[in-house]
C-alpha cells in the first residue's frame, strides 16, 4: 500500500473513530466466508458498520484522534464493527454471533470516551433495545393510571349503586304516604 494510501485510511479510520457512536474490535479467526457473509448481512439491516483493518493504521489513526488504551487490543486479525446511530447495536449483533457458535472473540470496545474490556462489551450486548426499555417505561408509567382509575370506576359504580337504591326507597316511601 502506498504511503498516500496509507494516510487516506489513517484519516478515514480517525474520523471512525471520532464519529462512531459505539466501536468494537474482534478477532475473525477461523470464520469461513458463508459465516462472514451472514455476520456482515446482519450488521448491515442493523446500520452498522464492518471492516477488517490493518493494525498499524489504525493504531496510528487512535493517536492521532486522542484515544488512549486501544493500541493494545489492536492485535492479530482485526476487524471493526462500528455504529453512527445505535451504540449498542454492534455489540448485540457481534456477541449474538458468537452465542451461536460463530467464531468471533470480541477484544474490546470504545463508547462515549471510554475504552471497554471483552467481558464489559458482553453486559453491554445483554442489555435491553432501545425499544424495549421504553416500553418498560410506558408499561411502569400506565399501571398506576390504570389502576388509579379502576379504583375511580369503582366508587362511581358504587356510588350509583347507593343513589338508586336511595331513589329505590325513596319512591316505596312515596308511595306509601
């Protein structure tokens, strides 16, 4: 590769860097092509990012965007999964990939400033989506406001019970007189 090659993708690999949301470093051993194609497939339908990079650029690209700590994770094969949007997202895809038997190991990660070890990525990639916290939040939200107005429901109901049978007697008393 020639050096202004080089420097291209030091520079794209610094805005990567700079920009991703989340990014997480794996080693690819041993994953044949079908596997690396439906890993990549997922990856894609998710918005996030995949590529192999070579070591000394992208710890040269690390330097110069300030980030400390991941120059020793840039070992062996190494490939990068990374997200403009979801943070978590990569983390998700690449440790379910490597739950069922793909054989990725996850070296580390790098989110909001901070460098991840493999086993931080591994709880990152347990939590739930976006969405599903969400939801959890609507549903913890409604549950006292659908019980505070079965309880209102209640006592109208039982109120109404105590006029009509008010007016019930009421109207036998008149009737009487």
């Amino acid at each position: 590769m020639a050096t202004v090659e080089k420097e291209g993708k030091i520079a794209e690999l610094k805005v990567i860097l700079a920009e991703a949301k989340g990014l997480y470093l794996a080693d690819f051993t041993g994953i044949d092509v079908e596997a690396v194609n439906e890993l990549r497939n997922k990856l894609r339908d998710a918005e996030v990012h995949y590529q192999v990079i070579k070591n000394r650029l992208a710890i040269r690209a690390a330097e110069e965007a300030g980030i400390a700590g991941l120059k020793e994770h840039f070992t062996g094969p190494t490939a990068i999964a990374y997200s403009n949007e979801d943070p978590v997202a990569p983390a998700k895809i690449l440790q379910g990939f490597a739950d069922d038997g793909g054989k990725m190991l996850i070296k580390s990660g790098y989110m909001d400033g901070k460098i991840l070890a493999a086993d931080e990525v591994q709880v990152i990639a347990k939590l739930p989506s976006r969405e599903e916290l969400l939801g959890k939040v609507v549903g913890s939200v409604q549950s006292p406001l659908y019980g505070f107005s079965a309880v209102l429901n209640g006592l109208l109901r039982g109120l109404v019970g105590v006029l009509s049978a008010v007016e019930k007697q009421k109207g036998k008393g008149g009737e009487s007189a």
